[in-house]
C-alpha cells in the first residue's frame, strides 16, 4: 500500500499536522537515551518534508514542542533546543533552495534567545518561499492560542473596530496565530496514543485523524504514503449523508 502508485493524485490533502510522538520510547527500546531518539526523528522530519514536496501537499504541521514539555526534565529540554538549533542551521539552505517557506506557531518569545534567533533569521530568509510551507508548532497550547484570539477579539471591540455581532467563525480563526494556514484535512499521531495533547483545537474541527502505532523515529516516505491511502479511502461527510456526497463527485 505504500506505492506512491497506489495514490489519487487528485485527493492529496492541502494541509498534514503531526504530531511527532514516541521518539523517548523508540530510544528506550533500542536501549538509548531519549535524545538520540529525538535527533532519530530530526531524520524523520526531513523525509516527510521531502515527500510532501514530492506530492505537492502544500502545509505542513509538525507538533515539536508543547508548553507542557517544559516539564520534562532539563537535560531533554535543553537538548531539544539545541537540537532545533542545529537543524536549523542544518537544513536552512536545503530547505530554501528547495523552495520551503518557514512559519512558527506558538510562543516563540518564550524560547531560548539562540532558538529564537535562528527561527527568525530562516523565516525571514524563507518567507518568499512559495512551493511547501512548513509551519513548526514550538512552545504551542491550542488553549491559549485560543484565549489569546479572545483577547485579539476584546481588543478589537474596544477599538471600536469591530461590534460583538459582527464576530464570527471567519473573524474568529483570523485572530489566531493559524490565520491564513487551511485548516489540515488530515491529522496523523505517531506512536499508539490516541490524544490530541493540546495541539490545533480550533483547527482540528473537522480533520480526519489518523493514529499509527510506528514511532516517529521510523515513520519515514513509506509510511506517510500509506496514511496518506488510508485517507484516501475515507468518505468526508461534513453532517451530510453519503448519498449527497456521491452527487457531488
Ligand atoms: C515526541 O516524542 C517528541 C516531543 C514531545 C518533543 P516523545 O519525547 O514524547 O517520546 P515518548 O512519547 O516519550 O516516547
Ligand atoms: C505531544 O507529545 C507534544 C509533541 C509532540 C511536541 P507528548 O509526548 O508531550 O504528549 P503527551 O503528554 O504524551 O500527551
Ligand atoms: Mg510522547
């Protein structure tokens, strides 16, 4: 199934998230520590960012650091700072003469000033960039992505620029840092757990969701292929019965 053959061309979803999980527990299993299994799944990243360019998928999200992932002790934290640091520095040129354009959603003013830094300097370098954008979820809550977009709102009606009436679905998902991204068609977790972990709740409204017990490490080309027929298969009924989706192909 994972035969690039096996694929509609025609039904390639404009917009993929990820949400990169099981790098520790991949580590774990082949008696490692935690981050070589994240410097495993830097490998990852790039195979799919390759692919999608390869298909033509347009977005890409990839769940990197959650707010909560503060938590984790400190020597994983740090390591996966600099982790992004150096694949940055890496993969900047690739991913510029490739055409990638770099997006960041999440607090990004809350990251290190190193991190920082090199995201800002390869958006800036990338923004013209118009074949995939990339968009790297860091220090990211759905939560208060959301709480911050009623601030946007309060905000605007204050101003006098905008009257409560007038806010809708629309305006709502402009005040988000998200604003101008599709919403993802498809969802894809790696490695068993079934939860959404605070990522894109807005977004997700309607995203097929995708679960795979393959750890991030190894979802390289082929897998992503085979998520993307098992897509393929699914009937996206958006509250209408089948009947009226079939009329419509
Ligand atoms: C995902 O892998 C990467 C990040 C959250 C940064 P994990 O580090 O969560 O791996 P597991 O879930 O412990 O295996
Ligand atoms: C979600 O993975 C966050 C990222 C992939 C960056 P976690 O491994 O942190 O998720 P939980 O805590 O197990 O739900
Ligand atoms: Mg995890």
């Amino acid at each position: 199934m994972s035969n690039i053959k096996n694929l509609d061309l025609q039904n390639i979803p404009r917009h993929v998230a990820f949400i990169m999980d099981g790098n520790g527990r991949w580590a774990k299993q082949k008696g490692q520590h935690r981050l070589f299994g994240h410097a495993a799944g830097v490998e990852s990243v790039k195979s799919v960012i390759q692919t999608a360019r390869e298909l033509g998928i347009s977005y890409l999200t990839l769940y990197a650091f959650s707010t909560e992932n503060w938590a984790r002790p400190n020597e994983e934290v740090e390591g996966l700072m600099q982790l992004l640091v150096e694949a940055i520095a890496n993969e900047v040129d690739e991913m510029h003469a490739n055409g990638v354009r770099l997006l960041t959603i999440g607090d990004i003013q809350g990251l290190p000033g190193n991190c920082r830094d090199s995201l800002r300097a390869a958006m800036s370098r990338t923004k013209d960039n118009t074949d995939l954008t990339l968009v790297l979820a860091l220090n990211y809550s759905a939560r208060q992505e959301i709480l911050s977009a009623v601030v946007s709102a309060h905000e605007l009606m204050k101003d006098n620029k905008m009257e409560i009436n007038e806010l809708n679905e629309d305006i709502f998902a402009s005040l988000l840092q998200t604003k101008d991204i599709p919403d993802p068609e498809l969802l894809i977790r790696t490695s068993g757990e079934c939860r959404i972990s605070n990522f894109l709740l807005w977004q997700l409204s309607y995203t097929e969701l995708l679960f795979t017990d393959t750890h991030w490490p190894d979802f390289r080309r082929d897998a992503f292929i085979a998520a993307l027929a098992d897509f393929q298969k699914r009937e996206r009924r958006f509250g209408l019965v089948s009947e009226q989706i079939q009329t419509t192909k």
